[in-house]
C-alpha cells in the first residue's frame, strides 16, 4: 500500500500536530454507521497503537492502518486537504474513498 500527501495537506497536519506526541492513524471508522462495511476513513492522531495495526510510510512520516480494515481501502491513496471545504480528501487513481474526511485529535481524550 501506498499514501502520498499533498503539501496541502502535510501544512494542514503539521499544523494539527505540532507540539503533540501521537501516532497518525487512517481509521476505517465504523461507529454509528451501523455495519462494518458501512464505515467511513478518518484521520486520528492516537496515544496508543492497537495490536493489529501496521505502518506505511509517507512522504509526511508513518500513518498506521488497522490490518483488519485495509480491504476497505486501496493499493494507491492520496490525502489531500482543500481550503475551500476545510477537510482533508482521501482519493485514489480511481475515485474519492472519502471527499470530507475528518480529523480527530484523540490523544486528548481520556479512558
């Protein structure tokens, strides 16, 4: 698997991720949709790594991709970020995997 991020979107992350400590993970997000195959891709920025989880490297550093969701997801991926609907885009050379795709920073939460 391959994922290149634009230098809008490496700006955007450096900016959501300066003076944290984290790993960058893109989560196949599942809850409240209802079914596993009805999840949604999203960036996390976690404390913690899961079991199961596994590196990729990119051009902004290591994002993590749980090893389970990586069916939903495809061999070549680009995150971009666009100004004009403040989001981050995760897209393939054959579609859009998510046009609005979120950030969380979930390092601040607490168990």
């Amino acid at each position: 698997m391959q994922i290149t991020i634009t230098e809008s979107a490496v700006n955007k992350l450096e900016k959501k991720t300066a003076g944290k400590t984290g790993y960058l993970k893109l989560k196949y997000d599942t809850e409240g949709c209802g079914c596993v195959v009805s999840g949604v891709s999203a960036l996390w920025l976690v404390n913690e790594l899961e079991n199961g989880d596994f590196e990729i490297e990119t051009n902004f550093g290591p994002i993590y991709i749980e090893k389970s969701k990586e069916v939903f997801f495809e061999d070549q991926m680009t995150i971009d970020y666009t100004d004009s609907a403040n989001c981050f885009q995760l897209k393939s050379p054959n579609q859009y995997i998510n046009p609005r795709m979120s950030f969380s920073d979930k390092t601040m939460v607490k168990a």
